[in-house]
C-alpha cells in the first residue's frame, strides 16, 4: 500500500473472507505499508475471497480497498 504524495498512513486494517487478520497501528506514521500473512484463509475448488484493505491517513482520512477472487479448479 502506498500513500498518497505528501500523506502518511496511521493505521491499516486488514479483513479475509469477513474475518480480521489484523490490525495495525504504525508505530511512526509511514508512506508506506507490506504486510504478509501465510496460509491465511481457507482454499478449495471455486472458493471464493473478499480481501478488504482499510487505511486511516495521519490526517483522518480513510481509504479502502477491495479485491475479490475466486480459487481455481
């Protein structure tokens, strides 16, 4: 995730499959922001995600993202 030029991000929330993975509040305000969770979720034939991506700018402001996907045969 990147910011924004001249934003900073405070805090990201992290939802799969309507479950929270986490949440993290940046110790200093960043730019920029690489989570990685292994073997998060569940997998099968045709499963399908919603991964929702929240982040809260040091200004207050708040920007999501959602990707949504299907699991292969």
């Amino acid at each position: 995730m990147q910011a924004d030029n001249g934003k900073s991000i405070a805090s990201v929330r992290t939802e799969l499959d309507g479950l929270e993975l986490a949440t993290d509040e940046l110790s200093a305000p960043s730019d920029f922001y690489e989570p990685t969770f292994s073997r998060a979720g569940t997998a099968g034939p045709h499963t399908e995600h919603s991964l929702i991506v929240t982040a809260e700018l040091t200004d207050g402001a708040v920007h999501s993202s959602t990707s949504i996907w299907a699991d292969p045969i």
